[in-house]
C-alpha cells in the first residue's frame, strides 16, 4: 500500500513540468473539442494523434493520448446538451436530460453538472485503476495459453453482446470479421504465410492504425457526408459554474453510476456508450424522481456523465494487466504503447510497475484540465461548432490518408484505410457495431497464439482447455453469453426464474 502511493507520488511530480503540464492543457482542450463536433470520435481523434506522436518520449506521448481520450468523452456533451447531436457516442444518453434543461434556458447549469459529473466520474474509476489493477496484474500471472485463448475469445463475444444489444448475431458476426483479419499474414510460431492470396504488402499482416482510422474515421466521414445537416447552435447565458448543493444532492447516484461506468469499462471491447446508458438505466430505475427523465432529470444527466467518465480510468484496468482493451479508444491506446516500447500485460507490474501510477496521475491532470476548461471555456468552445461541416470533413479526411501513410510511409496502408472506411460505412448502414470488430483485430494474434501454443504443449490434446479451473470457467461464461443470446432460450430461462420467485414468496 505505502509502496502504491510512493509511486503514484513519484508520478504526479514526474508530470509536474513545463513540458509535461503544456502538453496536458493543449491534448485535452484539442480532445474537448474533438468530442463537442459531431462526427468526430474520442477513437477517431486518439487514433489520428498517434502519429503525432512517433517522435515524442514515451511518457509525453501516452501523456497527450490519455489526454485527448478523456477530453473528448467529456467534450461530446458540449453539442449533447445545445443541439441534441451527441458529439460522441458516449454522450447519447446525456442528450435524453441535457437538452430539455437547456430548452428550458438552464443549458449553463446543465454543462456545469456535466463538467462536475465527469469529474467526479473519472475520479471514482482512477480510484478502482489504482486499487484493482496491481491485483489483477498478481491474479493474471498465473493464466496461461489456455487461460488467455478463452479471455480474448470472451472479450470479443461479450463487446459483440452489449455493443449490439437488439440483434446480438450482428455483434458477433463483426467480432469474427476482426478475427478473421488478424489471421491474415505470417503466423508467428512456423513463420507461415496466411490468406495473402499472393499479395506480398499483406505478409505482414493488416496495421491496426490505419484499420481503425478507416472504420471510425473514413466511415464517419462518408456517414456526416450522407446525412449532411448542419446543427444550429442554442445561446446560453445562465449560469455555468453549479452550486455545491446541486452537486452533493445526487451522490448516491454519482457514486453508484461511477462504480456501474467502471465496471463496463473493464468488460473488454464495450466502451463509453454502453457505460452512460446502463448508469441512466438504474438511476431511472431507483430515482424517487423518474417521470422527470427525459424531460430535463439534472439526476439523470449526472448519471449518464458519470458513468461514461468512469468508462475510462476503467478501461485501462484490462488494457494495462491483461493487454485487453476496455474500449476502442484503448485498443488504439495499446498500439500506441508498443510503438513507444511499452509493453502492457501482466507483466507491466514486475517490469514498468511506474507506468500504472503514471496513467492514475495523468488521468488526475485530464480531469482537473476538463473541470477548468469546462467551467471557464464552455462559450468560446461553442463558436468552433460554426465551421461548415463540408470543410471540416475535408481535414479530418486528409489526416486519415496522412495518419495512415506515416506508420510505414507505405501507401498500401492508405489502401487499407480506404477500405476499411468503405467496408465500415456499408457495415453502419446495416447497423453492425464497429467495436467487435476492431477487438477482432486486437485480440485476433492473442487467440491465435495461444490456442496453437497451447495445442503444442499438449501435443494435440484439446482437454486442458476444458478442464484447468480458470478455463473451464471462462468458457462456460462465454456458453451462457452467447445462449443467452438466443431469444428463445433467455425467454425460457427469465420465465423459469420468474416462475421460482413466485413460488417462493408464495
């Protein structure tokens, strides 16, 4: 314990200069603003950043990437609440509460419980990412091929579930379109070459970044380019800055959306979105005040803040210990850590053990940047929501093609980018998640690895996938997920438990 807060000290003061707390102010107002235009995405922006970021040292670079990745969750809410647009799909949710207050002219007191909520959001998940992380970092030394085979399959059935909750088929069917892409190139344990079809730029395999940049980036493109409306923007001139009263009358429902944002933050693969929603859901459930949701519910617009902010110090939870990303952002945030020699997984605490409280003390920096920024900036910020559409996507196109070409100064990733755009706007029109299938990609190379490796220790043998107690209980979990993904089973099941409880209380 003493040995934690030294080194979450020891990363506080490392970020304590010029350079460090620059690069804070800058990464996470460009992030805000990433997140308040709509079309633009925390993944898109992280994902485009890592370019930038090539040359820098390590620790600044992961420094400005968490930055840009926590503004823009938060910077989502600015046009959520003005103009009824999410600016990410995290802030969806917020959109049910915050616009009705802002018609009824409260949009200031509005974006200043959603700058407050996020905050204490945040602070709730950094909480668990430093108490949970180092156990599950001990806990995960002890997986091995077979344990990690069933995480990664896991971790793609569950996103492909919760991401695609009305037809879970297509969640899944996107989780194994990004399986099936991992596969592509040299496998690593026989040097072999896989589906390349005689093309030799595909021998080693499809890059991550300009895979994802094309999915969120290109598609969003070609999707704004589709619906091309233009938002109106709403004045505000209330009040900005909350009082305490109106902060500490909800805690419960801050603390219990806190804790429910970093738990699906942990769920690999299912991200921000999924984190506001399930908050909402059960503040409206156990709210004294629920026929006010939707109708302008400040207690329901804390708990969708809440809860996406606490996505976020909870997705670095699995991305750190077990090298599972916790959202696509953190998926984008992994690749970013192997370019800069960082290796996460459940050795980072016996290696880099300096990194964790690196990311808790970066994390603090974000949030108390998004509070300043949030409560004195919120006017200004609405004046760059005015750049016609038509040329902002132009940008935003020419940093794909460019963020795509500097990985490798090859212009087959463009090629990949600009198919990966293409196949991802057509998959959107037909509502697939994107999610599974960029956690297809990440977690394709750890499935396959380590179903092989574990075949090869076995010599064949399938059993200890079944029978090692932390398999066997992983797999089973994933059996139940995908039958209760059935309809006509979890109808079954929910009426046999309903049928139980009323004999029971009888």
């Amino acid at each position: 314990m003493l040995d934690g807060l030294g080194m979450l000290l020891g990363g506080i003061t490392h970020f304590l200069t010029p350079l460090s707390l620059f690069n804070i102010v800058w990464a996470t107002l460009l992030g805000i603003v990433i997140g308040a235009l709509p079309g633009l995405t925390a993944t898109m922006g992280v994902a485009l950043l890592v370019t930038l970021t090539y040359k820098m040292a390590p620790d600044q670079a992961i420094l400005c990437l968490m930055c840009i990745y926590s503004g823009a969750i938060y910077g989502g809410s600015r046009t959520a609440i003005l103009l009824a647009i999410p600016g990410t799909p995290a802030s969806a949710a917020t959109t049910l509460d915050g616009h009705p207050l802002a018609l009824q002219g409260k949009a200031g007191l509005a974006m200043g419980l959603a700058t407050t909520s996020s905050a204490l959001g945040t602070i709730v998940g950094i909480v668990a990412l430093a108490l949970i992380a180092p156990l599950l970092a001990e806990a995960a030394l002890k997986f091995g091929s077979y344990e990690f085979f069933w995480l990664a399959l896991f971790g793609v059935v569950i996103s492909g579930k919760l991401t695609a909750i009305d037809d879970p088929l297509k969640g899944y069917i996107a989780g194994i379109l990004g399986l099936m892409v991992a596969m592509v190139g040299m496998e690593t344990l026989h040097a072999h070459q896989r589906f390349t079809f005689g093309i030799t730029a595909l021998g080693g395999g499809v890059d991550l970044i300009p895979a994802m940049v094309g999915a969120f980036g290109l598609a969003e493109i070609l999707g704004v380019m589709k619906r091309s409306a233009q938002a109106r923007i709403v004045s505000s001139s209330d009040r900005v800055v909350p009082r305490l009263g109106e902060v500490l009358k909800y805690w419960k429902t801050t603390l219990r959306s806190g804790l429910i944002g970093t738990f699906v933050g942990i769920v690999p693969g299912v991200g921000e979105d999924v984190g506001a929603w399930a908050s909402y859901a059960a503040a409206k459930r156990s709210s004294k005040e629920a026929h006010l949701f939707g109708k302008g519910s400040q207690e329901g617009l804390i708990a969708a803040e809440t809860g996406n902010s606490a996505v976020v110090p909870g997705a670095m939870i699995p991305t750190l210990t077990l090298a599972l990303p916790g959202s696509a952002a953190a998926a984008v945030l992994i690749a970013a850590m192997f370019i800069h020699g960082i290796r996460p997984g459940p050795l980072l605490m016996t290696e880099s053990p300096d990194v964790l409280y690196q990311i808790v003390a970066i994390l603090l920096f974000s949030t108390l940047a998004i509070l300043v920024f949030g409560l004195t900036l919120t006017r200004p910020l609405l004046k760059v929501l005015a750049v016609p559409r038509e040329r902002l996507m132009a940008v935003v196109y020419v940093l794909c093609v460019v963020g795509s070409f500097a990985i490798t100064q090859r212009m087959f990733d463009v090629y990949v980018m600009v198919g990966f755009g293409v196949v991802g706007f057509i998959l959107r029109e037909m509502r697939y998640p994107m999610a599974p299938l960029v956690l297809g990609i990440i977690l394709g190379d750890l499935l396959d690895l380590n179903l092989r490796r574990g075949l090869l220790l076995t010599n064949g043998d399938p059993s200890p996938f079944f029978t090692r107690p932390i398999s066997a209980v992983i797999c089973l979990i994933i059996v139940l997920t995908i039958l209760m993904s059935i309809p006509a089973v979890s109808k079954r099941v929910r009426a046999f438990f309903t049928r139980a409880g009323g004999a029971s209380s009888a």
